[in-house]
C-alpha cells in the first residue's frame, strides 16, 4: 500500500485536540452567569474569554461540548472559539490534576531555586523535571507545569496552586502542601 | 538618606487597612471624585468656556504624569489625541495585565487598595467622556478579579459608579475583563484584540492608535493601573503641587519592584528622579543590599525587556549646571538618579520599573537564556521576524547552556536580534532583542568563553 502523499490526507480533517466530556450539563446558575457576563460588552463576542473561564472552573478544562455551548451563545463559529483554547495559555483543552501547581521559571524565580522546585515536585510525583508543557500523576491527584512570571518576583520563587497563590517556596513547604493536598478528597 | 515617598501606597500595608470600601472611605476615598465632579465651568482669559472635565485633563498634563505601564508617554498628551469629534462613544481600559517579567507592582494596588484604583478610573473617564470602562486584569489574578468585583458593586450602591453618579447627571459602568495567560495582552492593543474576544495580536500603527481606532474601532484609552491612580492625587494635590513631587520631565511618585540578589527584595515607592540606582539596591531601608560576600553584576533597570548595565559603567549625561548651561557630567550606574531620563540617556530604560539586580554568582549566559526562552514562549507568532526569530535566539541560547556552545554564537545572536528589532508589528520585537543584544556587548567575553571551553572539550573548531 502506498504511503499518502502530503496532499492526499485532505479527505481526513485534522483532529480536534479538545477531549470530549460526557458530563457537560450546563446550570442555571451557569446560564444567569453567562448572560449576565454577555451583558457586560456591546457585542456577544467579547464575553468569549469570560465564558471560558466559567466553564474551566466548573469543569476543569475546555471540551467540545464546552465549545459548542459557547459557540451558541455568542453565535461565533467553532474555529473562533477553539483558537483561543489554543492560544492562550490558561485553557486546558484535556483534564488536569486535581492540583494544579504552577511553578513559575521567569528570571526573579529561577535566582530564587525555581527549578530546583520544580525538579522536587517532580521527583516526589515521579514526574519527568525535562518534559515539556502540562504532565499529571498517575494517580490524577496532581498536575505541575510551568509557567512565566507570576508578577510576584519579589517573593521568589512562587507557586500556584489551583488559584492559591504562594510565595517564597522552600521544598520542604512544597512536601507539606502536597500532604494538605492528598488529604482532600478528590 | 534617601526615604520611601508613599503617595500611592499611602495605606497599603498599614496595620488595620483592609480593601473594603467603608476603610477606604474612612480614609478620605472618593473625596477627589467628589471634588472633580462638581467642577464648575470655567471662564478663560480669553473668553473660552472650559468644562470640569476639560479642566481635569489639564490638570493631568500639567502635572506632567508620565505612564507607568512602560512606555513612559506623557498621560495628558495622550489623553489629548482622543478623536472627540467622531460621534463614536470613547472608552477607557485599565491594563492590569502586569506581566512583564520583575513587575508586581500593580498586584499590590489591585489586590490591597482596589477603590484607589476605581476613584482613579472614575475621574478619568469622566474627564474623558467615557460611559464604558474595563479593566483588563490577568487571568493569573483570580482574587484580584473577585476583589474588584465586590469593589464595583460597592462603589455601585455608594453612588460612586453606575447611574447619575452623586447625582451629577453623569453615568459610567466599569466592568472586569480576565485574560487568559498571553504576555501579549499587555500591549495595549493585543489587549484590544483579546478585548474583542480574538487572539492577541496586536494590531499595527499606523492607523490602528487606540485613539483613534480602539476598541470596537472607537477612539480609547489604555493606562496603566498605578497611572490612573495618580489622576486621583493630581486631583487632591492639584497639578502644581503635585508636579513638585519628583524632579523636573519626572514629576510624581513612582513604585520600583525590586527582585533578584538584594537582602530585601520588594516594592517601593520613591519620588522619581530623586533616589539612585545605587540607593536602591544598597539602601538600608531599600533594598538592603546585596547578599553577604557577594558583589553586583549586572542590573536590569526596567523590567526584563530593558537592556541590561553592567557593573562598574560609567555613563556620560548631560546636567544643566549651575549658571544654567547643559554640562557633560560623567555619571556611575550606582548614581544614576531612577527617573525616566537618566536610564533613557544611559542607554536602557525605566520600562515598567522592575529592576532585576544579578550578584557574581550568576551566570550571565545562563540568565539570558532564561530571558529568551520566555520570549519565544510568549511571542504571538504574527510577525515572521519575531516569531522566528525569538525561538532561534532561544534554542541557540538552550544550547550554549547545556554543553553545546561555539565560538560564534555570540555573533549569532547578535545578528539574529537586530535583524527582530524595528521589523515588526508591535513593540515586543525591541523587547525580545534587546535583552540578547545589550547581555552579549556587555558581557561578550563570557559568551564566548562558553563557546570556546565547549569546543574544546569536544575537540570541533568551527
Ligand atoms: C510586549 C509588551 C507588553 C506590555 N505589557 C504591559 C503590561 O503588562 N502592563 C502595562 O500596563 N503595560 C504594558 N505594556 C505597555 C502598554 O502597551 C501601554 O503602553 C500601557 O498600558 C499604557 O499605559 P500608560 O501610558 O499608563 O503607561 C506592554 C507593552 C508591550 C510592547
Ligand atoms: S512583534 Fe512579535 S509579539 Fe508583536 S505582533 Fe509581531 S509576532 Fe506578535
Ligand atoms: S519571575 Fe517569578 S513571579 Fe516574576
């Protein structure tokens, strides 16, 4: 059989990278909050980032029951909303963590040991300190990324965790906040 | 010895000062507003009638404030190129994006004293004859969002915002904006764009000057946060009063971000112009000093995009002397008076006033690889030059740090940087080869050391 050519994969569409949620019902308590946001700007299409935030709070990150949703709201086309995913780097287009811990590399943090932190959250997940972007225990508890400055420079090296934010790091306060973690149901 | 001037930072910190609105009310809050919004038309010498809002935008060029987001434009003038006459509304959007790398300044105002913030924004939107206001807050500040918004709706039921404000007739809703992790979104118009719910990208000038063609193609105003809360104290004080804090072209407080080797990293506001380099980094009460045994290196004056001094530079800089003529003074880095002209005249600039202080036991390669890789990750990718360009830098820069340097590198990048820089849509070109070509003059002979102990060990010359 022979291999495809460059051009002849145009029948098959690419993939959509964003995974599927079976359990994407949206509230009413959602659906007041989005239309309140929409009511914020003079034209739906601004509410865009807002929407996206929502829906990662409730759901942990951007499906494409999620994007059809908002697709509907703000009558957007799918592609409109899906570039976003992909550009800016908050949305997640796959479940993280329970924990998400943020760990950020920017110069102020790197002087400041970021990442030696970085390499003891990995090692106590048995995650790999060298691979790029987002990665997840086994055990779906905690997920450790990257990020860049955190605008806290001052307090090197800092840490997100979910939307906790913690300054002056030391592993020993990071080995702590993993117990606290492991002790919250998930 | 030098002092702290707070002005802005007034009651952030104080034992007992909360971000609720009854503290900030207790405080004297929102008297300036009740001052500006009763300003009573005014007649000219020369017959002309000024309205009050007229009146507060020349206050606010009188008093010579300058942005505080990192471009350093003069407010009053940029408040004076608003297309008034298109018929289009006018708005004004807050950046509190503050990301550029050593900044977080405006964390403390957002998140400690968020009415300052609103007062400031009030009264300038009035003063501009916007009816619409966001701030534009990064998505990594998610208290600070939920804190402004109980502020909004504080300020909402006092009268402060939202119909008739204190029944002046005049009606102003701000809302809040979260971004999504883009450093782009700071540049005031990707913010625009992802404003509009699109990518960042920011948009080209000419003709896209947000004041003229802004949001939605309507004439806006983008300041910065610790800007639009000195518009609160112009008020206060008054334009004169106000222009005598700080030194002349540099009028005002401003909030330095110290990070890096010092004893007491921190935020700190001075008068501008009227405290060194020097004293800020070794100030008892700044920023301690550097850690014991240790000496300067390097400085980054204004955020991670400004070029970086060298320890031990000596700058020539033009001073009016006595008898009022300009004199050539020979100036040390240590004496550099932190103002927006003086690091300007020396060849860098006072950016975001983030200043990144590096000890001899930085590898300076090392540091410029750290700075590059954020570069690369963060350039939108509209510009061929810069979305290239950013990510060659930093491989190249990856590879000198672990084990794979050559001799020319060092030209490499150079090249590879000036051909970025005035190439490119928006500002973050210059941001992202400036760092890579002021490291590689200043310290060249560390990056080719590199080149040549690598080499050596695995026996290739190129
Ligand atoms: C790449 C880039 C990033 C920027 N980031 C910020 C930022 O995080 N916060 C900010 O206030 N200004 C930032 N600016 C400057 C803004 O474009 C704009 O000049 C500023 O918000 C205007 O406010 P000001 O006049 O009050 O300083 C950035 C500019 C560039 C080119
Ligand atoms: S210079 Fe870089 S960040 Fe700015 S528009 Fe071009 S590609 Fe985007
Ligand atoms: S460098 Fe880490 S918070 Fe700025």
């Amino acid at each position: 059989m022979s291999e495809p050519t460059e051009f002849s994969s145009a029948s098959k569409p690419t993939a959509n990278p964003l995974a599927h949620d079976a359990h994407f019902v949206v509230s009413a308590e959602l659906e007041a909050e989005a239309s309140e946001l929409i009511s914020h700007y003079p034209e739906k299409r601004s509410a865009v980032l807002m929407l996206l935030h929502e829906v990662q709070e409730r759901f942990g990150y951007i499906s494409q029951e999620a994007v059809a949703w908002i697709v509907a709201k703000l009558e957007m086309q799918p592609i409109h909303v899906l570039e976003l995913v992909t550009f800016y780097p908050m949305f997640r287009q796959q479940p993280a963590g329970q924990f998400q811990v943020k760990i950020c590399r920017t110069l102020s943090c790197a002087l400041g040991g970021a990442y030696e932190l970085h390499h003891h959250f990995c090692s106590r997940l048995g995650l790999d300190d060298q691979a790029h972007g987002i990665q997840t225990s086994k055990d779906g508890k905690f997920s450790v990324e990257f990020v860049e400055c955190l605008a806290s420079c001052g307090t090197a090296p800092v840490v997100m965790v979910n939307e906790d934010f913690r300054e002056g790091v030391t592993t020993q306060q990071a080995d702590e906040m993993m117990a606290q973690c492991r002790k919250t149901k998930g | 010895m030098p002092q702290e001037f707070r002005l802005i930072l007034k009651n952030i910190d104080q034992p007992g000062y909360t971000n609720d609105i009854e503290c900030y009310l207790r405080h004297g809050g929102y008297e300036a507003l009740k001052q500006a919004i009763v300003l009573k038309p005014k007649a000219l010498p020369d017959g002309k009638i000024q309205t009050g809002p007229e009146q507060i935008r020349d206050e606010v060029k009188a008093s010579g404030l300058r942005g505080r987001g990192g471009a350093g434009f003069s407010a009053g003038l940029k408040w004076s190129f608003v297309d008034r006459r298109s018929g289009k509304p006018i708005y004004l959007i807050c950046n509190a994006d503050e990301s550029e790398p050593g900044t977080f300044k405006d964390r403390q105002i957002l998140h400690k004293d968020p009415h300052q913030l609103i007062e400031g924004m009030v009264i300038s939107c009035y003063a501009n004859d916007v009816k619409l206001a966001y701030i534009y807050v990064r998505g990594e500040f998610p208290d600070a969002a939920r804190i402004l918004k109980k502020a909004l709706a504080d300020a909402r039921a006092q009268g402060f915002l939202g119909k008739n404000i204190l029944g002046s007739g005049y009606d102003l809703e701000i809302f809040i904006h979260r971004g999504a992790g883009a450093y782009i979104c700071g540049e005031e118009t990707g913010l625009i764009e992802s404003l509009e719910g699109k990518r960042a990208y920011p948009r080209i000038k000419p003709p896209y000057f947000p004041a003229i063609l802004g949001l939605y193609m309507c004439p806006t105003i983008v300041n910065n946060v610790e800007t639009l809360c000195h518009v609160r104290h112009i008020i206060t004080l008054g334009a004169a009063k106000y222009a005598q804090l700080g030194t002349p072209n540099n009028t005002g407080t401003r909030i330095v971000s110290l990070s890096g080797h010092v004893k007491r990293p921190g935020y700190y506001e001075i008068e501008v112009g009227k405290v060194s380099l020097g004293q800020l980094i070794n100030g008892a009460n700044f920023g301690g000093g550097l850690r014991d045994g240790r000496s300067l290196k390097a400085i980054i004056p204004g955020g991670s995009s400004s070029k970086v001094f060298r320890a031990g530079e000596k700058f020539k800089l033009k001073r009016k002397g006595a008898d009022g003529q300009m004199v050539t003074v020979d100036v040390d880095l240590l004496d550099l008076p932190y103002d927006f002209d003086s690091l300007q005249a020396a060849g860098s600039m006072s950016g975001s006033s983030a200043v990144i202080v590096l000890d001899d036991s930085t590898d300076i390669v090392k540091a410029l690889a750290n700075l590059s890789e954020f570069y690369a990750h963060e350039s939108c990718g509209q510009c061929t030059p810069c979305r290239e360009g950013s990510l060659w830098m930093s491989k190249a820069l990856h590879r000198m740090t672990h084990g794979g340097a050559r001799k020319q590198d060092a030209d490499y990048l150079i090249k590879t940087a000036t051909n970025i820089q005035g190439r490119t849509i928006c500002a973050f070109g210059e941001a992202c080869a400036w760092p890579v070509i002021s490291f590689i003059n200043k310290f060249r002979e560390e990056f080719e050391a590199k080149g040549e102990a690598d080499e050596a060990k695995s026996g290739t010359s190129h």
